[in-house]
C-alpha cells in the first residue's frame, strides 16, 4: 500500500519539489532558523483553525482530517459551513492565488465528497482583508489534471538534475539554508 500524499505539500511541490526535501530535514529543529514573516503571520493566523476556537457556530466544521482513497492524498480542511455546503481555505494573505493552492483545495474538495459531505461552493478566505474570494468547483478535467499532478509528485525522483529557478529562491523559506542556490531570501 502507498502512503498518502499530504495535501499541503503539493503547493510546496509546484514551488520547488527539493523545499520538500528540505522541510522535512528542519522539521525538528527550531522554526525561527528557516520561517520568514510571511510563514509567521501565516501559521500564528492559523493556530484558531487548527485548534477549532475560531469558531463556535455548531453550523460551521473546523480542523477536519480528510482522505482520499481515489487520489492517494490526506490532510486537513479549514473550515467547512454545512449550510452553505461551503468548502474554505483560510490564508492570512493571498497577492495572488497559485496554482498549487489550487490543487490543495481541489483535494480538498474531492476528500471531502468523497467521504460522503456535500459541497457546493469552494473558496479561499483571505484573514488580513476579512475577503472571502470563491473559486469555481472543479470539473472533471480538473480532476483528471490534479491526478496527473499527484502522479508526478509520487514519481518525481530527487536524484535527478535540479535547476535552481532564482526568482523562486529568493521567495523560499529555506533559501539561506539550501545547498542549489547562492541567492538569499528577500526576508
């Protein structure tokens, strides 16, 4: 059986498959070595979500382990809202959405009716501006694209030739502690 895929990684994975590598060599040692403001702000911005007080609403499901069988994925929703059948990722700043926070939520979303919830309206909720900015249901070329995206992350293989991209690097919470790159972060 193959170990699923965590859905917060595959926004890593897009950014730069060898961040993965790296997140999980400092995973255990001290954040305040590798995170930046941004990944401060973002993960004190989270701590209601992940310890289910940002709500109390009995109408609103917070923290939410999911799973997929059909994708190989498994993670955590933020915040699902069972009578709007509403699907939300909280970020604390979104300047522009990627297409890795696509994918996560498009996971997100397909854990999720698979395991039997209706879900209706999918959408990002940007903390910083109050914001809640929908994005449409994926279809079924969507799906088929996200699965071919996980495929590519269970076969990529980290011995082959990597190619530092410096516009990346320098945005890379690892960057001053990555042995590709002389760049340092703009942090």
């Amino acid at each position: 059986m193959e170990d699923n895929i965590s859905i917060s990684t595959l926004n890593d994975f897009i950014f730069c498959p060898y961040s993965i590598y790296l997140h999980n060599v400092y995973m255990e040692t001290d954040e305040g070595l590798y995170h930046a403001a941004p990944q401060t702000k973002g993960k004190l911005a989270h701590e209601p979500v992940d310890s289910k007080t940002s709500s109390n609403r009995k109408e609103e499901i917070l923290a939410l382990p999911v799973m997929s069988e059909q994708l190989g994925v498994m993670g955590k929703i933020d915040v699902y809202r069972k009578k709007e059948k509403q699907l939300i990722e909280r970020k604390y700043q979104l300047k522009q959405i990627y297409q890795g926070q696509i994918y996560q939520l498009w996971a997100q979303y397909f854990c999720m009716v698979e395991m039997g919830y209706e879900v209706d309206k999918i959408a990002f909720y940007e903390i910083s501006t109050n914001k809640t900015i929908p994005i449409s249901l994926p279809t079924a070329e969507n799906k088929h694209e996200l699965m071919c995206f996980i495929q590519s992350f269970k076969e990529y293989d980290p011995s082959a030739p990597f190619v530092a991209n410096p516009n990346k690097c320098r945005h890379c919470i690892y960057c001053n502690l990555c042995d590709k790159t002389e760049d340092n972060n703009v942090y």
